[in-house]
C-alpha cells in the first residue's frame, strides 16, 4: 500500500480574523501516513479549528502546516480537494442527487465505486431504500435525509475522493455502538495508506489510535499512546474517566 499525505504543524499559532486572543498557541505535532491520529479535548478547547487549518479554510498568523513537505498555502482549492478529505463535525449536503453529492471530490467515479465507498461508511442501506437511491434529490436543509445519514454520505463523500489526508471530526460519537465499529473496521481498509486525523469522544475510538493528542485551551498538553497517557497525562485520565 503505497502511503502518503504526512501532516506537519510547526509552531502554529491562530486567532479568529477580529478575536483578541489566539485560539490554538504554538502547537506543534506530525501526523503520519498509515496511522491514525486521534485529538481528545475538552469542548472549545480547538480541535475543530485544528482540522480546519489542515484543509486551510484558514491561515495561521505564525508557523506552518505541511502535507508531504508542502506547505498547505501553496496548494489550491481544487487541488485541496483532492488532498484532504473533510468529514464535518456538522456534515453538510449540496442540492443536488445523492450521486451527486458523493462524487463532489471526484466526478469521474463509477456507480460501483459510490455503492462501495457507501458500504463502507454504513449507508448503503438506507440509499438502497429511496425511491430514486443514488439519483435522490436532497437539499441543503432537506429533511429526507436524517442527521445521522447525512454524516455517512459525507464520510462516503470522503471515501469517494480518495484523498491522502482524511479529518473526522466526531464523526462516530453520534453513532451506535455496534454501527460505529462495523465502520471504523471497514474505514481501516479503505483509508489504509492514508493519514487518518480523528476528532474523538469515545475511549474505544481514542484506544485503538497510534497516537493520541490531548488539547486543552488552545495548546497539545499531551501526546501518545493510551496507556502512555493514562501513565502520565492528568488532562486525559480527567477526559476519559469522565
Ligand atoms: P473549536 O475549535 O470549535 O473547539 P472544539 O472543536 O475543540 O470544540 P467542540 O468539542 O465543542 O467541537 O473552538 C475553539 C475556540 O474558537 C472557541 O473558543 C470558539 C472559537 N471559534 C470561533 O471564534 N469561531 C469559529 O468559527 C470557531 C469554529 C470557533
Ligand atoms: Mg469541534
């Protein structure tokens, strides 16, 4: 499996265009090809602004952050997308079909490759039942698509794209407990290779991580295993056992 898409933050420092104060402060980390990287943290402390400078819907105000020694403010839009893979923590749809929103990545997929990336993300199922499957419409506030559904498109979405990098953001805290780990066992194969960044809850999610990085306001207090951390990180033995 040829791997690709190492992630690399270098002393970065954010602020919201207009906030006094940075919201992520120094943060150093690498994130590498065919390992998962798992961030734990309280809620505001920025893991979702973490991810959004990995997929540069932002700029840091100091330091760098690298895919495979590139710094992200070179690569362009259209090429981003075929570089990272977003799944929101507030998954959202275009207008369109069901087809359409999964081949946004990658228009040129086939059919079979759509059924495939939904099967992995879990919803295969339910496309299967829609009058119209792959050519139902769905909106941007539609409601023939539940919230839960609307997430295994997006992570399908992803899959779609083939991209190097892929960035859960909670993408599985909302999920049963059974589906989540059909789905984080079919995601292993089809994002192997990858570098996969997971915004997690769970301590199932956060076990099986190669490595772990703990944020608390803004900054990475702590990194490493599981058992690592439980040994030495008081931030995350408060997380987890909580
Ligand atoms: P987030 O990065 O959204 O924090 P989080 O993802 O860790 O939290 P949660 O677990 O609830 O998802 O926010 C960090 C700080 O940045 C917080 O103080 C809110 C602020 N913020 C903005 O000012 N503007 C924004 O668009 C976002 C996303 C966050
Ligand atoms: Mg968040």
């Amino acid at each position: 499996v040829p791997t690709a898409g190492r992630v690399e933050f270098r002393d970065v420092t954010f602020g919201y265009p207009g906030a006094e104060r940075p919201v992520l402060d120094g943060v150093s980390f690498v994130a590498e090809p065919g390992q998962t990287t798992a961030i734990i943290g309280s809620t505001g402390a920025g893991k979702t602004t973490l991810l959004s400078l990995v997929s540069r819907q932002y700029d840091p105000q100091q330091g760098s952050v690298a895919i495979d020694g590139v710094s992200v403010s070179d690569l362009g839009r259209h090429e981003m997308a075929s570089v990272v893979g977003l799944i929101p923590q507030k998954p959202y749809l275009f207008s369109g079909t069901i087809g359409s929103n999964l081949r946004f990545g990658r228009p040129e997929a086939t059919d079979a490759e759509l059924w495939e990336a939904l099967r992995v993300a879990q919803g295969a199922d339910f496309v299967r039942e829609k009058t119209h499957g792959l050519d139902e419409r769905v909106s941007q506030g539609g409601t023939n698509v539940s919230g839960g559904q609307r997430q295994r498109l997006c992570i399908a979405r992803a899959l779609v794209a083939r991209p190097r990098v892929y960035l859960f953001d909670d993408s599985f805290s909302a999920l049963d407990v059974a589906t989540d780990a059909r789905l984080r066992e079919g995601l292993g194969e089809a994002t192997a290779g990858a570098t996969v960044i997971i915004v997690a809850q769970r301590v199932s999610t956060i076990r099986s991580a190669d490595q772990i990085l703990v944020m608390d306001g803004g900054a990475v207090v702590g990194r490493g295993t599981h058992d690592e951390l439980l040994e030495s990180n008081e931030t995350y033995r408060e997380i987890v056992e909580s």
